[in-house]
C-alpha cells in the first residue's frame, strides 16, 4: 500500500475519534455506520486471503490463515454490532439525548 504508515496514522484516528462519539453519544448513527463500513472494509480487503509467508513452513502459514479468517470474522461481528447501534440510536444518557436529538425509543 502506498504511504502505508500514513493510512495507518488515518485509521487509527478515525477509530478513535469515532470511537469517542459512539462512547458519549455524540452523532451515534452516524458514527455506527462509519465504523460499521469500516469493519467491512478492512475484514475483506486486509483479512480474505491465505497467508503465504516466504520460507515460513507451511504449518505455520496454515495457522496464520486460520488466524487471519477469524479476524474477519471477528470485524464483520463487530460490523453487526455497530449496525444494530445505528439502527436503534443511542440511550436516554447520551449526548444527543441532552442535545434533544432523536434517540432510542
């Protein structure tokens, strides 16, 4: 990936950011389905594949594959998550709640 260090920077910000307003409630939906989309995209763009590592042995590159499919799997249950909590909206405590915002019912 080109500036490969630089994306990374990126999504760690944005996960924090968007983290941060899911955690007080800030903009709930919107943030839910940003990182809902987010999950998405990293499970099958960076977790889909085999690993095959140069001069690994191939008992270890099986494992490591095995690894790398239930970490996409992991990020589309958390894309599930975040999908659910965008769908209902945030609780009665949340920041919206207090701003007057629609929340959950």
């Amino acid at each position: 990936w080109p500036a490969a260090t630089a994306l990374a920077y990126l999504a760690g910000l944005f996960e924090l950011v968007a983290g941060l307003a899911v955690l007080v409630g800030f903009q709930t939906r919107i943030a839910s389905y940003l990182l809902a989309a987010f999950c998405l995209v990293t499970a099958f763009v960076f977790h889909s594949g085999p690993i095959n590592i140069p001069d690994f042995p191939e008992a270890a590159n099986g494992l490591l594959s095995v690894f790398n499919q239930i970490m996409m799997m992991k990020n589309i249950t958390i894309a599930g998550a975040f999908l659910v909590l965008g769908s209902f909206g945030p609780g009665a405590l949340s920041l919206d709640a207090r701003l007057g915002r629609p929340v959950a019912a």
